[in-house]
C-alpha cells in the first residue's frame, strides 16, 4: 500500500461552537478510521489546517469531499506527496482547538498536547510543513 499525505487550510462557513465542533470531530474520526485515514487537525478562530494521511486514494477523494463541502470555504491545499510511514498512526484524528476549552476532554487532544507534534514518528515533508506553520497558524 503506497501512503500519501495532503495538508490542506479552509474557513469554516461560521463560527464553530464547541457543541458542533465535536460533532464534527466524530463524524470525521469514524468516516477516518473506516477508510484507513488518519492525521491531524487544528482548528482556531474559524480557519482548519489539516494534515491527512493514508492510503493515495482514500486521502485524495477524501480531500475532494472536503473541498466540495459547502461548510469549507477557501480550501487551499498546501502540500501533497507520498509518505514512507505515518506521521500520527495513533490517532484517528488528532487536533487542537486553542478557542474550545469544552473540547480538551475529547480523544486525541491531550496526547497531542502532551505529546507533541515532534514525538510523530515520520519525517516527511508534510509534517515538517506543518511544524513550520503550526505557530504562525495559531
């Protein structure tokens, strides 16, 4: 199986409360996890950066899905390229919501938090992409 990755930036259509915010988090977990995909999401003041990653096929229509979603505006894909191994393999769906203080009792935030985006075990170019924009994004 060839591993893909894609990292993507939108703007939701309206501000997210923390209600639908974690909606939204289990809905795309389960949609994740059953077609083989994980990764990591970061979600602040309205605006998503998400890195993807999984099989090329599944990432991609995944993408596409999201890109068509009338609940994502903007949608700008910032990398995309193949990946030796995961980079977050753990989670079906890390994140971070800085904003959404409700939300830190959710799966996959304090392992992020506590452990970082740097204890990943890949280093590819994507998740290097992101280390970079995470603090200017947030």
């Amino acid at each position: 199986m060839a591993l893909y990755e894609i990292i993507y930036t939108s703007l939701a259509s309206h501000d997210l409360p923390p209600e639908e915010l974690a909606q939204l988090l289990d809905k795309a977990r389960a949609h994740n996890t059953s077609q083989g995909i994980t990764g990591m999401m970061i979600y602040h003041r309205r605006e998503f950066m998400q890195l993807l990653e999984g099989e090329q096929a599944a990432v991609q229509a995944l993408y596409e899905r999201i890109a068509g979603d009338p609940r994502h505006q903007q949608v700008r894909k910032i990398w995309d390229g193949p990946i030796r191994e995961r980079g977050f393999s753990d989670w079906g769906m890390a994140f971070v919501a800085p904003d959404e203080l409700a939300l830190r009792e959710k799966p996959g935030y304090q392992d992020l938090l506590a452990q970082g985006l740097r204890r990943a075990p890949s280093d590819s170019t994507g998740k290097k992409l992101l280390l970079t924009l995470r603090d200017d994004f947030l």
